[in-house]
C-alpha cells in the first residue's frame, strides 16, 4: 500500500491542487523532489478518496450569472482558417478569421484578413460595426499588439491608433486577461464552427470575393440557424428583436484609419515610417518621434507636439527646410532666387546673373551663387560696382569679380591696353598683369644666380597709372 507513503506529502499536494497544478505535475514534482516512489495511478487515487473537496473546489468555474444586457459587450478574436492559393500570384497565404460577436444575440461578423497588422484590425472593426448598424457599448478583444500594447487586468495599455477607434465610435475597450480564453467564450466558441460550415472545402478568386461571401454566410447560414444558448431562438432573430436598437449610433463622420509607430531621427534628419522615410527637424536628430500615418498624410510628433506633416509617400519625402540653412544652400537658392537677391544687389548684379544663365542655369547655378554671396564679404554697393566693372570689360565672372573686390579696384576705371587681354588681366588682379607681361618659366628647372641676374627685368612700376602710361 503506497498510500501512507503520500500521505506525508498531503500539505503540499493540497497547495497543489488548490493553485490548479496538474496531478502528473503534482506526481513528477514529488518524484524528483521529495523522494515518492509511488505510482501516477495511485496519486490519483488518493487524491479522488482523501482530498474530494480540493480536487472539486480547483475544477469549479464560475459562469456569469447574470443575464447579458443587449447592445453591450461585443467579443472578439483572431482565429486560423488555414492556407489559400492566390490564382492572381500562385502564391499561398495563411488566412486569419477576424471575428466580432454580440454577446447578448451571439449574431456575429466574420471578415477574413491575410494580415494581422494595425490597418487590417482597425478596418475590421469599422466594417463590423456598419455591418451591426450599431457600437456595442463595450469591446473586450483579445491581447494582440494591434489592440493592447501592455496586458493588465487593472491597468492595461491601449493601442494608441485602437484608443483612437473607441474614442470616435464613443466605446469602451475592455481587454480579456492573458491566456484567459474563457473570459470571451462566446466568440472562442465559435471558430470550430466558422470553419467547418463556411471555410472547408471552398475556393475563392481573391481576398475580396472571400469577404463578401464570409458576410453572405452570416446572414444566410450563421444568422439563421437554430443556437442551444439561445433556447433555439436564432442570433438574427434575437438581434433584430432587442439588440439592434440597444447598440450605440454609428458617427456621422467616417473613422480616418491611422496607425502609429515609434522611430529615431538619423544623421541624415530622416525618421522610419512604415517603410518610407520622412524629414524632421534637424534639431531632433538622435531623438526618439511618434508618428501618425493615414492614407494621405504622415504626421510626427516629439513629446506630444506636432513638429512635422509630410503627405504620404512610398520611398521618401524631404523638406529641406527641415536641414540647416547653410547646408542646404545650393538645393534652396535656385535660379528664381538668384534672380530676386540680384534686384535687391543692383541692376549690374542683374546682369551678371542673366549672363550667367544664359546657358545651361543650372550648370552655372553655383557660380551665381557664389558672386551674390560676395554681398556678404564687401557690401551690395561694392559688389555692384565691381559687377559693372566686369560688364564693361567682357568678363562678368565670379573669379573676375572676387578679384575685383579683393584688390579693391571696384571705383578705379579700367585700363586701356592693347587687345582685350590688358583689360581682362587687370581685372583678374596685378599678378595676372605681371605674368602676362613677364611670361615665368614652364619648368621647375633651378636657375643659376647669375642667369636669373641677367634675365632680370627692369623695375616694374608699383601703381596701375604707370603701368598704363
């Protein structure tokens, strides 16, 4: 007889059975633990002779007694179907039941998904409720991340784009504990059914022919038949009789479907959306942003505060007035802008710039740039007069007119000389003029001291007005 051997173990195997441990759990703990010898079969027994009244109290579940009111709690719940073969792809998918019942009328929607992403589960619930006609008053769906983020049976966290859903249509979203499958029955209930009576043995030509005739089926099959819990009454019928009427008023606005996520601004000022990528701010990068995608538009927030709205894209969308001024300069300063900045300067600057793009603008962008930014260094009224100084002479250049500047020669007149060659060196600076009229040496062979003597030219007057004399 084994039974004394389990008897001194009775304290802890009624703390056992009283947490809801399993016997073979029970059995397989003391084994190993504590050394019993004794049989599976022969704890069972002892159990079942010596201790009925903590096997029983850890085998009772309580069942709601009270009466469902009408229109307030809808169950819901992802359930498998199985695979389908897309004729338009050849590919297959694994296909997920989205399923809402009332729990007053178990009249229940059905919308088949390929995808358990935020988009499918909040249209689902939209779908469901202009198929009801109504809001339920309460929604406990189960613990995915598309509707409860943190599952808590005091505090739990709501999905923020599904906090948006139930904030619109005026519900509550009250979340079934984890791994607590009973604490939404009438739907877990009926996911067998769902795919033995409309799923198996059917063919579908796309995703959408698969929805209508899931909706079809609600009302021509599941709405209609004859339901146990219902002392035989059918769902549709006790819907349209008392619960109907009982739901909340759909909004007269259409719900905006969004989804959020959560991303770091990169370098290069550029935030991960889905799979797109948006500007913010260059002052935010290295910081963490939420973002709001609708159909049309992206918006990003940073600590609760609207910094951003892009229309949506597929790849990516820049602002370039979210970079620095200064690193953006040549993508912002186009050549409309050139233009207005050179009306501010002058009309010698005008000119400048309009000879500057009569060719190919964009290839001399850069250097339209470069002789507006020469405002900043010397002054619009110097850059003025050095602009017309190289109009006059033939070379209306950035190189020309920085020479200009640098030498300070804006107000001087220019030079006569033969050709045009004088004017143009005396405008690039008196280096120029020296290497035009002293031609240096093409190679970097030494020269002695007395050939340099020799070579030597005459003292080369130190003031533009000999030179021209």
């Amino acid at each position: 007889m084994t039974w004394p051997a389990i008897a001194e173990h009775r304290d802890y195997i009624v703390g056992m059975v009283g947490a809801r441990v399993t016997v073979t759990t029970i059995h397989q703990r003391l084994r190993d633990e504590r050394g019993l010898t004794a049989s599976l079969a022969s704890l069972r027994r002892y159990i079942a002779a010596n201790l009925p009244e903590e096997a029983h109290r850890a085998a009772v579940t309580v069942v709601n007694p009270y009466p469902t009111i009408p229109g307030e709690v809808a169950q819901i719940d992802y359930g498998r179907l199985g695979m389908w073969l897309s004729p338009r792809t050849g590919r297959r998918h694994r296909v997920e039941a989205f399923v809402m019942v009332l729990a007053h009328s178990r009249h229940m929607f059905v919308r088949p998904v390929l995808s358990l992403d935020q988009q499918a589960w909040t249209a689902s619930h939209v779908a469901a409720f202009e198929f009801f006609g109504g809001v339920p008053g309460r929604l406990v769906p189960d613990n995915l991340k598309t509707g409860v983020e943190r599952p808590d049976l005091y505090d739990p966290k709501i999905n923020r784009s599904y906090g948006e859903l139930a904030a619109h249509y005026g519900t509550l979203v009250d979340p079934a504990r984890a791994g607590r499958p009973k604490d939404k029955p009438r739907v877990e209930r009926q996911m067998p059914y769902i795919r033995d009576s409309w799923w198996r043995g059917r063919e579908f030509a796309s995703l959408e022919a698969m929805q209508a005739s899931a909706l079809e089926w609600c009302v021509r099959v599941a709405g209609p038949r004859a339901h146990r819990g219902l002392d035989g009454a059918s769902p549709l019928a006790v819907f349209e009789a008392s619960e109907h009427e009982a739901l909340g008023l759909l909004p007269r606005e259409p719900f905006t479907l969004a989804t959020w996520s959560r991303g770091k601004v990169g370098p290069d000022i550029h935030v991960k959306v889905g799979r797109a990528l948006y500007s913010v701010p260059w002052r935010l990068i290295g910081q963490s942003v939420d973002a709001r995608s609708t159909a049309t538009t992206v918006q990003i927030f940073h600590h609760g505060e609207l910094v951003k709205t892009h229309p949506r894209h597929p790849r990516k969308r820049t602002d370039l007035s979210d970079y620095p001024p200064e690193k953006v300069a040549f993508h912002v300063r186009t050549p409309a802008w050139c233009r207005e900045r050179a009306e501010q300067v002058g009309p010698a600057a005008v000119e400048v710039v309009e000879v500057l793009f009569e060719v190919n603008a964009l290839y001399r962008l850069r250097s339209a740039q470069g002789v507006l930014r020469l405002a900043d260094t010397y002054g619009a009224a110097r850059l003025e007069a050095a602009g017309r100084k190289a109009i006059d002479a033939g070379d209306p250049s950035y190189r020309t007119i920085k020479g200009i500047l640098a030498a300070g020669l804006e107000r001087d007149p220019a030079p006569e000389g033969p050709g045009d060659g004088g004017a143009a060196a005396f405008l690039r600076g008196p280096a120029q003029l020296f290497a035009d009229v002293i031609p240096l040496p093409t190679t970097n062979t030494t020269l002695e001291t007395d050939t340099i003597a020799a070579t030597a030219p005459p003292e080369i007057p130190t003031t533009t007005t000999d030179v021209a004399s």
